[in-house]
C-alpha cells in the first residue's frame, strides 16, 4: 500500500496499461456503481455508521467489487493492496474519510456528488460544503454545478448518468397494465424531496402500483428482474421529485417503454420535451390530467415511451458512460501527491 509520495509515483508509474485500478470507495448508489464496476477496476467499498450499506435488493454485488468488513473500522482497509484512487461519492461522511485516508496514503481524491444541496441550509454551511474539493471534482449534471454555486475550475467536470439498455429495454411480448408506478425509498418521510403528497393528490381515484422501501405503503422489488419486469409492464411511470437532479429511476422507466409524467424540475426539462417523449408539469390539476389521458390512450402512451426510450439511448448511453469514467480514472491515477486543503 502506498504510504509516502515516492511510492504512490512509483506505483503511477510501474502499473501496466492494462492493469486494473485499485479504487476507495463507499457504498452509495447500487446501480450507478453496478454499471461503474464496468469500467473492469477493482473497487473496495469502505463501511461505517453513517454510511449507507449496499442493498442486494436493488442490485446485487459486482463480482469486482468488495464490500470490506466496517466492524474493523479504519483497519479494514486491506494492507495488501496498492491503491491508486479514493472515489467518494457525497460530501456528508464520505468526504471526511475519503480525505483522511487519501492523505494518509498519499493518493489522489475523486469527489463526485450525486446531490443537491438542500434548501434550509445556511450560507456557512454551504460554503464549508463548496471547500471540500479533491483532485477532482464530478456532478452528475449542469444543472448541479449552478445549485451548489460551484466554481467550476479545469478541475470540475460533469459525467451522466448511464443506463443499461440492454438491461432496462422494452418487452414487446409483454401486455402493459394500465397502471401509474412509481419507485420511491422512504417516500412518506422524504415527502420534502420526493413529493409524496404530489402523489396523493395527483393520483387520488387513479390505478397506481408503488414499489420501494416506505414502511406502510410499498415494499421494494424482490430482485432487479422484478424490478425490469415491473417497468415492461407498466403503461406509465410517475415521478414526482422536487429535488433531485435526474433520478435514476425516472431513467430506468424511459428506457424500458414507459410513457412518462413528472415534475418539471432540475434537470429533468432538459431531458423531457413536453409532449413528444412525455409530459412535465408543477401544476398539479395538469399531471393529473396527463395521467388521465395515458390511462384512455393506449396507442399515444405507446408512441411516448418508445420515444422516451430513444432520448435514454441516445443522451445516456452506458457505453460512453464507462468510457468517460476509464478516462477519468486514468488521469487522476497518474496525479502526484502533493497534499491538499493546508
């Protein structure tokens, strides 16, 4: 493991082209990693209190990547291994650690947020936020950068999302229930985030189908194939965020057919032109409208998801996904330790 500058250059230096990275990092977001394990590295995932776990009921476990035993804490890093990056993927109790350990072991730092910052924080706060900064620094959209007021130097650039088409596809053999399905976590008490009562509201007298792990209201898909099943399956897919970026989930839908209606926030207007691959709207009363018109129009619920489907393949495609990550990985592997935020 590298433990001074001169290793880690030696170690930049010696690797073969082909071999692959050792890389840092943190349970966060199952499928987003599962597509990044694509890239052919070796990702060892750090576990602690504060820190999400990975969920096999979202995803399973990637063959290269290892979920390293949190019970050891800050020795569970493995001794053996010559790292070559730290990926942390949010800034609350990701960064920290990332940080410590990239200066212990004289590593460069990838901090990629998926996030927005969340309205009723103070300007403080968000100034301390906007000072974690590594060698690198990701967001997963535009839209992003400008939310969090980031200045965006050459060592910031933006990656989106990637989808698995081959994966999230449409079904032609399969018959589409003429339902509304959402996929939400927690949604009752994100209702701030991820508009519960929206929902509510907009599908009051509505056939609905709920899948995601909010106590009292749904429980998740049992495995990703009931999960892609689901999405074949359904005529419609409502998304009802208010402050997320571009959920993943609202993409996974897309790409499997369905016809969609959501909230017109982030960056989700850039993605949905109203009334060609869906509809969009932060008028109630018209979401519920657009919802009706799906239900009694087969043949345009159709025509909305097999084009909602071409903008996915088209604008978030997993092959350029995995490309530009591999680029990225090997630029910042070969980035000296210098020390960082003296």
């Amino acid at each position: 493991m590298p433990s001074s500058p001169i290793s880690a250059i030696t170690r930049a230096a010696t690797r073969r082209s082909d071999e692959p990275l050792n890389i840092l990092t943190f349970p966060t977001h199952e499928r987003y990693e599962t597509i990044l394990c694509k890239t052919g590295h070796n990702f060892y995932s750090y576990r602690a209190e504060g820190i999400k776990d990975w969920n096999t009921d979202y995803s399973p476990v990637p063959k290269n990547y290892v979920l390293l035993d949190g019970n050891l804490g800050g020795k569970q890093v493995p001794l053996h291994l010559d790292f070559d990056l730290i990926l942390s993927q949010n800034k609350f109790g990701q960064f920290q650690i990332a940080h410590q350990i990239a200066d212990t072991l004289h590593l460069p730092l990838i901090s990629l947020e998926h996030t927005l910052p969340i309205p009723m924080w103070d300007e403080e706060l968000r100034n301390s936020l906007r000072n974690m900064r590594g060698d690198l620094n990701l967001f997963i959209s535009e839209y992003s950068i400008r939310k969090w007021n980031w200045r965006p130097e050459s060592d910031t650039m933006v990656i989106h999302h990637g989808v698995d088409t081959d994966n999230f596809c449409i079904d032609e053999s399969a018959e589409r229930d003429n339902q509304i399905l959402s996929v939400v976590n927690d949604w009752i008490n994100r209702d701030w985030c991820c508009g519960f009562r929206i929902w509510q509201n907009v599908t009051k007298g509505l056939p609905v189908k709920v899948l995601g792990d909010t106590p009292g209201l749904s429980k998740p898909a049992s495995s990703l194939e009931e999960l892609v099943r689901t999405y074949q399956t359904s005529r419609i897919f409502l998304n009802t965020s208010t402050l997320s970026p571009i959920p993943t989930v609202l993409l996974e839908a897309m790409a499997c057919g369905c016809a969609v209606v959501s909230t017109a926030t982030c960056m989700i207007p850039e993605i949905i032109e109203h009334g060609v691959n869906g509809f969009i709207s932060n008028k109630e009363s018209e979401m519920k409208e657009f919802l009706a018109t799906l239900l009694n129009d087969e043949a345009l619920a159709k025509e909305m998801g097999e084009k909602a489907r071409e903008t996915v393949v088209e604008k978030f495609a997993e092959k350029k996904f995995v490309e530009e990550w591999n680029m990225i990985f090997d630029a910042v592997s070969k980035v000296p330790y210098i020390g960082r935020f003296k």
